[in-house]
C-alpha cells in the first residue's frame, strides 16, 4: 500500500471538532486534506489554513472552511509534509517551493505534524538541496552571498522559465553538503538581504507520522531537543 497515503490519513485521526488547523502542501498532506474533506462532510466542524495557492484550490473543491492565517493565530494544530527529516526532527522543507507560507502557518501553530514516507528519514540533513526562497531583484548577489557561505545555489525552473513561489518569488536550491549545524547555517542564510526564508525547519516539528506499508510509526520531539 501506498506509505504516503498511510501517514497522511493517520494524520487526519489528530483533528478533533472545532479545530483549526493549517494545511500543508505535498503528495502526503495531500491525503491527510483528503480525509479531512471527508469528514467536513460528515460534520466536522474544521477552520483551515492553506500553506500554499495549490493547497487553497484542493480545500475549497473539498468544502473544507478556509480562514486567512491573519484571523486564525494561534491555530491548534498544523499538518504538511516534509524533504528530510533528521534524528533531531530538524527538517528540510519546500520541494513543493511553499516553505515560505509554511513556515508562516507552522509558526502561528501550536503544533506541527509533519507526514513522509521512511525514505525522508536521515541521520543528517542536506543530501536532499536546501530550498531557499530569495526576492527575484538581483538574484544572482544573493547567490553569490549563498556560495560564499559554502553552498552551491541553482535557480528552480519550471516548464515555462524561472520557478515563481506563491509570494512572487524565485527558489534557490542549495547543494550545501551534509550539515553539520542546521541552526548555524539558518542564521547565516537568513541575515542575507535578498533571502525571504529557507527550507531549514529547525526545533518546529512536535510529532512525525512515518507510513508503511505495515502500517504508521509515530515519533515524537523527545523533550529538550529544541534548536
Ligand atoms: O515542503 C513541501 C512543499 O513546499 C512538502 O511538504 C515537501 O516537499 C514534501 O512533499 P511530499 O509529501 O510530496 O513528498
């Protein structure tokens, strides 16, 4: 059976009536938005906030009440996907290049659930490259900001030209090695003028739903991991 599938509808068990609850983007959460579509239309009473233009579109075909994250703080609970997912539960985010607009929502969130497969689990993070969403003006300073700090930036594209974020701006996937000190390199990348955020989910994650075809493996923030 399909692990994504497993993990992301295990997810949907943590939604209890009267929630509201931010809504990743990915082919995992895809699922978990999926059951929660289901069970709107059984009554659940459930606010949603999209992470992402793409997961605004799935929810409103599927009935499920959405809210802007400006009137929803603090949220009980969000639900995405994750690229890499360390022993700490540090994180790579924004494959999908929403890590902007997740990062926002899990923030607001007093907890982050994160649904993948077994083959996003990594001792170490950074053989999957660090997404990093930069401001499209001058683009190729900041990457040469980036490639001084170790890294080796390449620009996303998409079918037709450059990769645009829902926010209007470019993604920079960062080959950056293995990464000895997510925190470290966050700090560096984020006092960059030109960087809006990065893929670097540092301390965020409470719980993760791991799927296989056996069945869901739950782990959970060991307390005092915190970044
Ligand atoms: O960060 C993300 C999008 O920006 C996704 O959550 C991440 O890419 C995982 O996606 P999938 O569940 O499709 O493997």
């Amino acid at each position: 059976m399909n692990a994504k599938k497993i993990a992301g509808e295990k997810a949907a068990d943590y939604v209890k009536d009267g929630m509201t609850v931010g809504l990743g983007t990915g082919s995992t959460v895809y699922w978990t938005i999926l059951k929660l579509g289901e069970r709107v239309k059984q009554g659940l009473e459930l606010r949603g906030v999209p992470t992402s233009e793409r997961t605004r579109q799935l929810a409103e075909q599927l009935g499920i009440p959405l809210v802007p994250l400006a009137e929803a703080e603090p949220l009980d609970l969000t639900i995405d996907g994750a690229d890499e997912i360390s022993d700490e539960l540090d994180l790579i985010k924004g494959g999908g290049g929403a890590l902007f607009r997740e990062k926002m929502v899990a923030l607001a969130s007093k907890r982050l659930l994160i649904v993948a497969d077994e083959s996003k689990r990594v001792q170490r993070l950074g053989a999957f490259p660090l997404p990093v969403e930069v401001v499209p003006f001058a683009w190729e300073v900041t990457a040469r900001r980036i490639e001084r700090l170790g890294c080796h930036p390449r620009l996303r594209l998409a079918d037709k030209g450059t990769f645009l974020t829902d926010n209007g701006n470019f993604i920079l996937d960062c080959d950056c090695g293995l990464i000895a000190e997510p925190a470290v390199l966050n700090r560096k990348l984020k006092e960059l003028t030109g960087v809006v955020d990065t893929g670097l989910f540092i301390g965020m994650a409470d719980t993760v739903i791991i799927g296989a075809s056996e069945g869901a493996k739950t782990v959970e923030r060991q307390c005092g991991t915190d970044a």
